[in-house]
C-alpha cells in the first residue's frame, strides 16, 4: 500500500468525476459529488478545502468505492 498524498477538495472531485462521479451540488464549502448506476446511488460529501486531512480522504475513499491507488503518491 502506497502513501496518500495531500489532496484539495477540488483535486479530490477530479479523480471522484474520472471514475464516473458528477457534481450535483455547492452548498458552503462542501461539493456534493454523485455516481449513479442500477444498482443504486452513491453520494460522497467533499469539503472544498485547500488541503483535505487524513481520515477525511479515507472516508471518501471509502464511501466513493475507488481504489485507494487512484489517490496514492
């Protein structure tokens, strides 16, 4: 397993929006970033900060469903 790197909530919405999520909505600060497909919806919350803390990126990888390589240095 490779190290994470430090990602921006916007760097985070491009690889979430290259594996099929799309932007649906800005409220404050957080991106609304969705995936829709027959099976179901997923929705993941990302914060539009400049540098995304450590557990805040594991959540989204968790709750995105990709590769935690898509986001490794």
């Amino acid at each position: 397993m490779g190290r994470l790197r430090r990602l921006s909530g916007d760097e985070v919405c491009a690889i979430l929006f290259r594996h099929g999520f799309i932007e649906v909505r800005r409220q404050g600060s957080h991106i609304v970033m969705q995936l829709r497909s027959e099976g179901g919806t997923v929705t993941v919350p990302v914060p539009g900060h400049a540098e995304l803390r450590t557990g805040t990126l594991l959540a989204i990888i968790r709750q995105s469903g990709i590769p935690r390589s898509a986001f490794e240095a």
